[in-house]
C-alpha cells in the first residue's frame, strides 16, 4: 500500500509542487478513489491559480487604487461594465483615460489592470517619466532591458500622467518610437490630464505629435471622467 511519502514524491517528478510540499490533505479517505484524486487536481489547479495571480499582481507595479463608481453617470457606469467583459484588451484596443486630477482615472486604471491579472493577463504600469527612462535606457541599463522586455511580454501596459508635464522634443522621440513598438501586439492604457487637442500645443514637434496621435487613436476607446 503507497504511503504519503511515496506519493509526494511521485508528485515533485510531475511538478505537482501543492502536493509534494503537503499544502493539499492527502488524508481524507471520504471520497471514492476518482473523485479524491478529481479534487486534489481541481485543489492543485486552484492553488496554482492563486500563486499565478499574486506573481502577475506583484509584477505588474500596479497601486493599490480602486475606482468608486457610486457617484457617476449612468454613462460611464455602462462604460466601465463594458470594459470589465475586456472585449477592448482581446482586440488589441488602446484606451485613453482622459480627466482632471482628482476624478479617478488611476484607481479605473488600476481597476481594469486587476481585471485583466485576475484573466490570466500580464499586466504593467509605469508613470509617464519611469516609463520614458525604461525605454531610453533599455540598450544600455540590464534592469530597465529587465523591464521592457517584460512589458513585450504583456497584454496589457498602462502609462500614467501622460504629457502632465510638456515633454521636451527628445523625451517625445523616445516616447514615440516605444508606443509605436509596443503597441503592434498589446493595448494600451494611457492616462492623462490634459485634453488631446492640447497635446500639439505642449510640444515643440508637431508634427510628431500629431502622428503619435494618429497611432494612438486608430483602434482605442477615450473614456471621460469628470469632477463628482
């Protein structure tokens, strides 16, 4: 007759770590042989689930911000539902979080980034000025390379404060050439203060601008928040 020993063992060889380090009961004898070893699969499958989420949660960067929804519009509650099914993430959509300071474009952010963690997606946010300096010195600094080699492998990227502060020509250049690189495969959440009409008079290159614009908004939804 096999002991525990015996088939925690057996379990390390198929990677079946919840078992073999003894985090699932080995014991209970209630149940028919099928069904005992259908749960302590389903019981492995679900602790895997877990740990899956809390490394994808811990490498996202994500704050911990949540959105209130109880005091908006029936519009933008209708907008956030919709959001939450990640049809726009399973199509490669971008999305601009558009709204003064203070109305909750973070905490929807984050909220939508917890959504897409919680669906088995690779998830990362970066603020505007620590994701310009990933992308400038990713050919020269292993851990912003770390970094952005990580965010080609997710799903979903979600940059902060966009243009809060008017980037300078080159700080534009290099936020341009990794938007266009980025978004070939992935959506992306960009989250700003400042209306997009206004984004050309901010910098010195227009006509970049207005191309990285034209990039941004091809396939993208803009969700507006306002002031509670």
């Amino acid at each position: 007759m096999a002991d525990i020993t015996e088939i925690r063992e057996l379990a390390q060889k198929l990677n079946l770590w919840n078992i073999a380090r003894g985090y699932i009961d080995l014991n209970d004898e209630k149940l028919s042989n099928l069904d005992y070893l259908k749960m302590v699969l389903e019981k492995e499958l679900e602790i895997r689930a877990r740990q899956k989420h809390t490394k994808l949660r811990k490498a996202s960067k994500l704050p911990n911000k949540a959105f209130d929804t109880s005091n908006s519009n029936k519009g933008l509650k209708w907008q956030i539902k919709q959001l939450s099914n990640l049809t726009w993430l399973k199509e490669e959509q971008n999305l601009i979080l558009l709204g003064k300071c203070g109305t909750g474009k973070t905490g929807l952010a984050a909220q939508l980034g917890e959504t897409a963690i919680s669906n088995g997606h690779k998830t990362y946010y970066a603020p505007f000025d620590n994701f310009i300096a990933v992308a400038e010195k990713k050919a020269t600094n292993p851990k912003a390379e770390a970094i952005f080699s990580y965010m080609q492998e997710c799903d979903l990227i979600i940059i902060d404060d966009v243009f809060y502060v008017e980037p300078t020509r080159a700080e534009l250049q290099v936020f341009y050439r990794a938007v266009t690189f980025l978004n070939e495969a992935r959506s992306i959440i960009f989250i700003t203060n400042r209306e997009l009409s206004a984004w050309i008079d901010a910098v010195e290159d227009k006509h970049l601008c207005q191309t990285l614009l034209d990039r941004m908004t091809v396939n993208c939804q803009i969700v507006r928040l306002t002031d509670k």
